[in-house]
C-alpha cells in the first residue's frame, strides 16, 4: 500500500494517517489491518496513545483553536458596552468581573444568562478544480465556511448580603459560569460541477458539532472595609468536557452517493483557582475603579478519544482511524483585567477597560504516557491584551421602569496562532524507511505518501475587531437586559481541515519529475507547502439576561 499511494487517493485524508503511524515507530500500538467484507477491503488503524503533533496532521481545527478567558463572561448588559464592564458590574454577575464588586448588592438576586450565535463569511484561496483518478473533472462553482449556530447558557449567580455594618458589609455569592470556551464547531459546503452529462451538480460538505466548554462553579465573597473602598475573592472549581461529532457528505442529487465519513473526539477538563478583586470609589460615586487578577493555575486535560471514518470512494478502500490523544496538565498564565467608570452627567455613564493575558506562556506536560510523536508538546496560544470601551445612556426615567441604552467597541484576540503551511512537511515515497538508495534514486517523480506537523507553531495571530449596542428594562424587582455584538476578524484554515488531500489539497509538485544533475543522480529537495485558505468572517452574539431581587428574603 504504501509503494502505491494512488490506490487510496479517493479517500478523504486515508494516506496522511496511514504513513505517519509507519513513520512514527512505536506510535501505533496495533498495525493496519485488511478485512474483507460485503463492502471491499476496510483498513483499521490503532494510533494508540498519540500526542499533538499526529493531533495537528490529522485534524489542525482541533489544535489551531481559541481557549477563550474573557469574551465568555456575562452579561447582555457588559456585551452591549463592550466588554467595558468591569468597574460598572455590582450586581450578582460580579463574580465574572471583580468580585469586590459584590458589595452593590443590597438584597437577595439571582441572575442568568444566554448567549445566540451565529455566523457568516466569504472564502479565497479554495481549489477551482479537483481531479479524481478515472473520473472527470469536478469544477469547483462555490465555497463557504461559517460557524455553527448555537444557543448556550452563560452564567448562574446568585449573592445575598451577609452582614452589613455602619460602614461596612459583607456579600456572599455562589455562581456557576463558563470560564473558557473552546468550541468551534462550523459547517463547510463544496459546490462543484462534475463535467459529464451536462455538467452534473455535486455538493461535498462537511458538519462539525462542537458541545462543552470549561465551566467554574463556587462561592464568591465582597466585603466592603470603607466607604467607597472593596475587596473580593472567588474559589472556582473548574470542570468541563467537549464533545466533537463530524460528518462528511457527498450529494450527487441523483442517489447512489456513498455512506458519509464521520468524526468523534472527546476531551475532558478539570482544575481549580481563584480571582482576587478590588474596587473603588469616589466623588458620590460618580467615577470608579476595579480589577480583577487570575492567579496562574493548572488544567488537566484527559480523555482524548478520536475516531475517523472516512468516505469510502468508488474502488477505493474504507478506513477506520482510532486512538487517544495523550492526557497532558495545561498550566494557564495569570490574567489581569481593570477598568474604570466615568459618570459625567446625571444620565450617562462612560467605561474602559483593559484585560491581558501572557497566553503564549502556556506550558503542557504530559500526565502519563509521554507519545513519541510530541515528547515537548508545543501549543497555538497567544498573548491576549484587549482594549474596550462602552456607553450607557439613560434615555426613559419611569416611575415604573428605567429603560437605558448602551454602545461599545472592543479590540479583540482571539488568544491562539493560526496554522501555517510552513510548519507543515510533505514525506514523499523516496523518503520512507526501508528503501536502498538505489531503490530511493529509481524513483522518478514526487509521490506524496504524508504531511507531518513539525511541532513548532509560526502562524500569525488572529485578531478582530466588535461593535455592540444593548437596552434594559429594569423594575424595582427585576431588570431584563439584551446586548447585540458583531465581530469581524479574518483567519487561515485547510481546506476542508485538511492539511495533506491527494484530492482536496494536494501536493502542488505532486506527479513532477524529480531534478537530477549531469550523472542523473536526484537533487536535494526544496521543500513546497500545504496551501491554506482565507475566511473573512463575522459572528455575531446576541445576549440575554435577567436579575431577579427579592427585597427583605433574607
């Protein structure tokens, strides 16, 4: 199999797993195995335990993704000032920002919210035209790639005033709350044209649903030592899980399409630490100041299991790719975030703030079995250092509700490097072990048998940039509040997630002859690049929340 790659060329991502489990000796615990059956030969691959550099070859969305401490936070009220929220939260969904900001709370509340999301985007650099082995020409007419739509809760707070002094008080909390979220699940449809009979329609997609996040639940405190002046603290215990399922469909709109490929990965999440809070204020609290610092901690990532079953093209073997990505600790740098709040007139208030994050500090070490293939796992993330700003604006004073209006803006990084083709090699079959270098000289051509992922992330940064706008209507007991957030940001993927395609992103040189010198002895080889594609992409956030006060419960 191996001396003929072109025998599995229809199928999707087949030859990239089959030779870097021959080239990464001792990664897979059981060989591939042929089986006969109803449907042709299936090809079973045991990775066994691997690590992230097999993680990026096979799969690069699963590495090359957001982990996101800061955008998750609640709520619609600091989404339409942009984020810009951190001196002007006092309610319960003080926990997420500054829990010294707690001591606003006057009387028992409870608060919740959600999040919609949705996207779209327009895509460059896709094939115009793909070849498949004894079949005409497929001529790519349109290409588009946008995020899944979801709908996922936010947070769960509640604070209720414990003591209160002459100058002095003391507010206990507890929350539950999405601390980071990883997920990044999108839909990928390929509109070609096979050219016989008329110019056939054929669509090729591919579906990825992505739940779970890293959650946090525990008990906050704010204390308030004078006038004007607070302290907080927040114990979170952070457990999470995400859960992957993918497919892959052809439609040719006139049946007979084959069975869809499909994709499975688990990953589970769990640690603990702690927020420290301060806050201030002055001048009859028209102006105040607060932050919030994130110690550095500890996250243990296990689980890992991954399936791939590819689509079993016409003549073309089935394969069956499984293993478990190696359990690793994921230390997790400190995060600062202050901000401060400006009320310049009776009804409008104006807000800053700055959060950073030294992301590209994360350290991972493995927690049991060290795989050969990423002995030093390396990750994508990036330093986060965001500017926000927002606007509030009371535009209806009722003596049965005040209905305020907001606006902001905020700089965004989405906190991880982008994959590049340069950190991706091609192996050709020159190249395998156990070749003589006759062998390895009579080779005419570049045969393309894998890609493998150096390990060593160079792409750029991902960074974007959001507007929002958000309304309250708040009652003495209860305030409703909506926020509208679009992001814009650009970003670098594979083609359908694949960094190495005989069909769908081949090797550019692939099928060349090899130069040779004078005496006809083959001359080094000058490395080419998988190629990536741009997406232009907006997403947009909608989010709701409410907070319930219930006046002399406790």
């Amino acid at each position: 199999m191996i001396r003929n790659p072109r025998i599995v060329r229809p199928s999707i991502r087949t030859s990239i797993v089959l030779t870097v489990v021959v080239l990464m000796v001792g990664l897979s615990s059981r060989p591939a195995r042929a089986q006969g059956g109803g449907g042709g030969q299936v090809f079973e691959l045991d990775l066994g335990v691997f690590g992230l550099n097999t993680l990026a070859t096979i799969a690069p969305s699963l590495l090359f993704r957001p982990f996101d401490t800061f955008g998750v936070r609640p709520d619609a009220v600091a989404l339409g000032m942009g984020g810009a929220y951190t001196a002007r939260s006092t309610n319960a969904f003080a926990t997420s920002w500054s829990p010294a900001g707690l001591t606003g709370v006057t009387e028992f509340s409870l608060a919740a919210d959600a999040v919609a999301q949705s996207s779209s985007g327009s895509v460059t650099g896709f094939p115009t035209v793909l070849e498949i082995p004894a079949s005409p020409l497929l001529t790519v007419t349109g290409y588009d790639n946008k995020l899944k739509s979801r709908f996922q809760y936010g947070s769960l707070s509640m604070a209720v005033p414990l003591w209160t002094g002459k100058n002095q008080k003391v507010v206990g909390a507890l929350s539950w709350r999405r601390q980071a979220n990883p997920t990044s699940g999108e839909q990928a449809v390929q509109d070609l044209t096979l050219e016989e009979n008329g110019s056939t329609p054929v669509t090729l997609a591919v579906d990825r649903s992505e739940k779970g996040a890293v959650e946090t639940y525990g008990p906050s405190l704010g204390v308030q030592l004078l006038p004007g002046v607070s302290l907080g603290a927040s114990a979170n215990f952070l457990i999470g899980r995400m859960r992957i399922n993918g497919a892959t469909r052809v439609n040719t709109g006139g049946g007979g399409s084959p069975p869809p490929g499909t994709q499975r990965f688990t990953q589970k999440y769990s640690g603990f630490n702690f927020d420290l809070g301060a806050r201030f204020e002055a001048l009859s609290n028209r102006v105040a100041v607060a932050a919030k610092f994130t110690p550095e901690y500890t996250l243990e990532v296990t689980g890992g299991g991954y399936n791939l079953t590819n689509i079993q093209a016409p003549g073309a073997p089935s394969t069956n790719i499984f293993g478990k990505l190696a359990g690793y600790d994921l230390t997790v740098p400190s995060a600062f975030n202050a901000g401060i709040a400006l009320q310049p007139t009776q009804r409008l208030w104006l807000t800053a703030d700055i959060e950073s994050q030294k992301m590209g500090d994360t350290t991972l070490e493995y927690n049991g079995v060290t795989p050969l293939d990423t002995p030093e796992p390396e990750h994508a993330y990036q330093d986060v250092s965001n500017l926000r700003f927002g606007a509030e604006y009371m535009l209806f004073r009722k003596s049965w509700a005040n209905i305020p209006i907001r606006v902001g803006y905020r700089q965004v990084d989405l906190g991880y490097r982008q994959p590049a083709g340069e950190d991706y090699t091609y192996i050709y079959s020159f190249q395998l072990p156990g070749l003589t270098q006759e062998q390895r000289d009579g080779i005419d051509d570049f045969q393309t048998v894998a890609v493998v992922y150096d390990g060593s992330p160079s792409g750029e940064a991902v960074d974007g940039n959001a507007y929002s706008f958000g309304f309250s209507l708040a009652t003495d007991r209860v305030t409703y509040d909506v926020g509208f957030d679009v992001l814009s940001y650009e970003e670098q993927k594979f083609n359908l997630d694949s960094s190495w395609d005989t069909i769908f992103n081949p090797n550019p040189v692939e099928g060349d002859r090899r130069p040779r010198d004078s005496e006809g002895v083959p001359l080094p080889v000058v490395n080419v690049h998988p190629s990536l594609i741009s997406i232009d992409r907006s997403l947009t956030n909608i989010r709701f929340s409410a907070t319930y006060r219930f006046p002399g419960l406790f």
